[in-house]
C-alpha cells in the first residue's frame, strides 16, 4: 500500500481515538442554551445571504468576531469572547469544548497581534495586509479549533498520486512553480478551500515552523520584519495567470480522492484491511455505495443552493423595484405600466430555478470510470498519465482578430434582440438596462451552480449540436456576467447590514441575556 494512503488511514483512526477521549473531558465551556438559540436562527438567517461553502462558515464566523473584536481587548478575553460566541451560534458543541482551548486561541492571537503591530493602518498598503493576516489568522484558529488532519493527509496523498502522472508540456508556468500550483490547485478542488485557506496552507509551506511558533520565536520576527514581500509572494502563487487552468485540469480527478475518503472515514480498519490483501471487490462496492451517497447529497445541496440563490435575487429585485424602476416610472416617465416591472422581479429567480432543475446527476457509467482511475491509483489496474498543455492557435495573429470579432459579434446580436422584443413589451431604458443586467449575472451564477456537478464526474460530457448552438448564444451573455460579477463591488447590501448593523448590539444583548440568567441561577441556588 502506498505511504501516502497508509498516513491517511493511520489519521482517520488516530483522529477518531483522540475524538473519543475528547468527549470524556469534564473541565468545559458552557453556555445557556436559551440564548443559543437566538445566536444559531440569526447566523441561520445571516447564511442564508452568504454564497460559500457550508465547510467555511465557522471560518466566516471567526473572522467576523475577529474584525469585530480586534484590538479592544486581551488576547485571552477575546479569545473566552470568541468560543462563547461559537458555542452561541452552534459552530461547536455546548458544554464540549475543553477550557485550556482559550489558552490555545490566546496565544495564536499574540503571535498575530506582533504581525498587526508592525502594520500602518492608515495607508492602502496597511489595509490591505491587515484584511490579509485577518484571513491567514481565522484559519489557523479554525485549526486550533478543529485539526484538519485528515484533510491535509487526503490532500498530500493526491498530490504524490497526481505529481508523479502530469506530463508538464507548456511553458507557460516555470518548472520551479509546477509542484506548487499543482498543490494549489489540488487544495481547491480536493479540500474546496477558498482564497483564506489558500492563503494559510502557502505560507506554512514557505514558513513550516510558522504553525507551532509562539510570539518569541524566530520565525514570528522574520515574517513581520519582511511581511509586505511575504503577503506578495503567496499572492503571486495564488494568482498565477494558469492556477484556474490547473484547477480545471485536476478538479476532475477529485471525485476520485473524494469517494476514497468516504470508505475510509467510514470503516478506517476495514478499508486498510481490504487494501492489503487486495480485495478489489470489496472496495468496489463500497466505492459504488459511497458514489450513489454523493449523488443524492448532490442532489439536495443543488436544491438548497437554487431555493437560497432564488431567493436571493426575488428579495433583491423586490427591493430595487420598490427604490429604483417604480419610482422611476412613476416621477420621471409619469407612467405606471406594471409589466417590466412583474416580469424584472419574477424572471432572474424562475430563471435561475429552471437551470437549476434541469442539472443532470452523474449516472453508474461515471462511477465504472471512477473505479478504472482508482484501480489505476491502488496498483492493481491499468495507469494512466495526464497532460497539462496549452497551446492555443487562435491566442495569436489574425484567427485571434477573427475569433473575438466573431464573439462579439454574436453579443451584439443577442443584446440587440433581447433589446427588440423589451422595446416590444414596453419597457422603458431602465428596466431594460435592469433586465440584460439580471440576464447576464443569472446566467452566469446558473452555469456556475450547473457545473458544481463536474466535482462528480470524471470526464467532460460531448456537447453535441444543441450545446454546440447554446455556446455560441449564451456563452457570451455568460462572459458579460462573469465580467460584471468580477467587477462589481463586492459588498453585499443585506450582509452588509446584518454585519455592521445588527451584529454587534445583538451579540451585546445576547452576552447581556446569559450574564442575567447566570445572575438568576445563583440566586436561586441561594435560596
């Protein structure tokens, strides 16, 4: 069995000991569970407007205590303040999170407090890095909180597996960057980590003694003596030109590493025990059990994700209606035609529901594939190698001249006749602008949410005629929208609101409630 595989393994089992010891602690946090529920239905509501990975949202949640509390108190109250306020909102258990955890969080936070200290916070430079170590230091507490080492062992497995199959024909990323943005790319679409994560893992792997370092320790003065040049090494990795084309050349491979790690976690001894002798069917089964979970999860997270998305853009396009195109119609055109506005509020999420509807779920012939890449991986089929090159003719000379000639004429042609018809169905300039807005962001996020299902499927489906035709139409009102959602400030309203308006006061309440009712309890134990 190889090494790698065998570290996995040997993980799972020592995780699942030390989380067994874990539960038998009795020196814990605790906190009322009347005011934990308040705390769980608002981060509950509060998610709902968030589009990010259900993994990241206790990472989320760290961050906004961290930026909220920063600065305004010491490294051990903020770190009391910050447990409570987990266990408040559900992140972690109540009454199983061991006291000497403050201490932990306490000193991950003097060691970041040093790294803050040497920031100017006033100019450009110093926001931007401060907004930097906020992310890499919700990580590492998000680690504290909950080693991933399981995670890191499934991610080092499919790097060595990977490494050792890609045949490199570009030269378009240098021989000495290769192995990183192959590591990169893995950790997103084998972990699903985001730019946070990302940039945590790279700067452990530039500064390995920077995980178990303390406010004293060397590595801690190095990195703030040269902290602008660390911040812009890492990014320069995370944002090489290619990382997105190695991501999508790998991100197909996942689902394999993903339905390995399932049997494990689920019987750690068995699936060790069926790799050494060899016994391919019983893994097999067990992988076609695990793929069949996966699809039905699948299945359930597309439909969480289009009934919040849909919601989302009905509650958005309500509001702007009511602000904007009404007022607009009614003060400055002195009409009242209620059409554009009906079809700008009810089109983008009817839209966005029947491209959500219509995703396809990965059928057994996906999971005969997967079988074949895996039997290949555990030495007992046959190999496969996998090659990364980019050479694209039309990037060049007259075709490139050609071929976006082409491309924007075809969006010139779709706007215009989407243009025609609103002019048909009178509305005016500004829902029209409203309504192509809209077009371009739903059809965007919708193909977004549709090839959420290439983390299931190994190979890229045939297009055929019909898809052939719906590129050439769509893809570049797809492209308007991707340009847009890039570009377009990234404050979201209503987040925007919960986070800096009610917040703060509300956790204030909250911390008030359970200080009263702890008052109470020891008055009646008194009597």
């Amino acid at each position: 069995m190889d090494k790698s595989l065998e570290h996995l393994l040997a993980t799972i089992i020592q995780m699942r000991r030390e989380g067994e010891v874990a539960e038998k602690e009795e020196d814990v946090i605790k906190v009322s569970d009347t005011v934990s529920v308040a705390a769980s239905a608002y981060e509950n509501v509060r998610n709902t407007l968030e589009y990010d990975e259900e993994h990241l949202l206790r990472r989320n949640a760290i961050r906004r205590v961290l930026k909220r509390r920063l600065g305004e108190q010491t490294s051990v109250d903020l770190s009391t303040k910050l447990l409570q306020e987990l266990i408040w909102a559900r992140y972690l258990p109540n009454g199983k999170v061991h006291t000497r955890m403050i201490g932990k969080v306490a000193d991950v936070l003097e060691k970041y407090t040093y790294l803050f200290g040497t920031l100017t916070p006033d100019t450009q430079e110093g926001q931007k890095v401060y907004a930097w170590l906020l992310d890499v230091l919700s990580v590492e507490i998000e680690y504290v909180l909950g080693p991933a080492c399981i995670d890191e062992a499934l991610a080092s497995y499919a790097y060595q597996e990977l490494k050792k199959r890609v045949d490199w024909q570009t030269r378009v990323i240098r021989e000495e960057d290769r192995d990183l943005q192959l590591y990169i790319a893995l950790h997103r679409a084998v972990l699903k980590s985001n730019r946070a994560t990302l940039r945590y893992r790279v700067l452990t792997l530039y500064y390995p003694l920077w995980r178990k370092a303390g406010l004293g320790d060397a590595v801690v003065k190095e990195i703030a003596m040269s902290l602008v040049k660390v911040v812009d090494s890492v990014e320069a990795q995370i944002n090489h030109p290619m990382q997105d084309a190695v991501y999508r050349f790998v991100r197909r491979h996942a689902v394999v590493f993903h339905l390995l790690a399932d049997i494990a976690k689920d019987s750690p001894e068995a699936c060790a025990k069926a790799l050494a002798m060899g016994d391919t069917a019983m893994i097999d089964t067990a992988i076609g059990k695990a793929a069949e979970e996966r699809y039905t999860e699948f299945r359930a997270k597309l439909k969480r994700t289009v009934v919040r998305a849909a919601f989302f853009l009905l509650l958005t396009k309500s509001i702007l209606a009511i602000l904007v195109e009404y007022p607009y119609e009614l003060l400055v055109l002195h009409t009242t035609d209620y059409l554009p506005l009906t079809v700008n509020i009810l089109f983008p999420p009817i839209l966005l529901a029947f491209i959500g509807v219509t995703v396809k779920v990965p059928k057994k012939d996906n999971t005969t594939k997967v079988l074949n890449e895996l039997h290949a991986l555990l030495g007992v089929g046959e190999d496969f190698s996998l090659v990364f090159k980019r050479r694209r003719p039309w990037e060049k000379g007259a075709m490139w001249w050609i071929f976006n000639g082409l491309y924007s004429a075809v969006l010139v042609i779709s706007v215009g006749l989407i243009v025609w018809g609103l002019l048909s169905l009178h509305f005016n300039a500004l829902s029209i602008f409203f309504f192509i807005f809209f077009l371009s962001l739903v059809t965007y996020f919708g193909l977004h949410i549709r090839n959420s299902r290439r983390e299931l499927v190994v190979t890229d489906p045939a297009r055929g005629f019909f898809g052939t035709i719906s590129d050439i139409v769509i893809l570049p009102i797809v492209r308007a929208g991707r340009w847009v959602a890039l570009r377009a400030p990234k404050i979201n309203i209503f987040l925007f609101f919960f986070d800096f308006i009610i917040e703060a006061p509300f956790k204030a309440a909250i911390g008030i409630i359970e200080s009263w009712l702890a008052f109470l309890k020891e008055k009646r134990e008194e009597v």
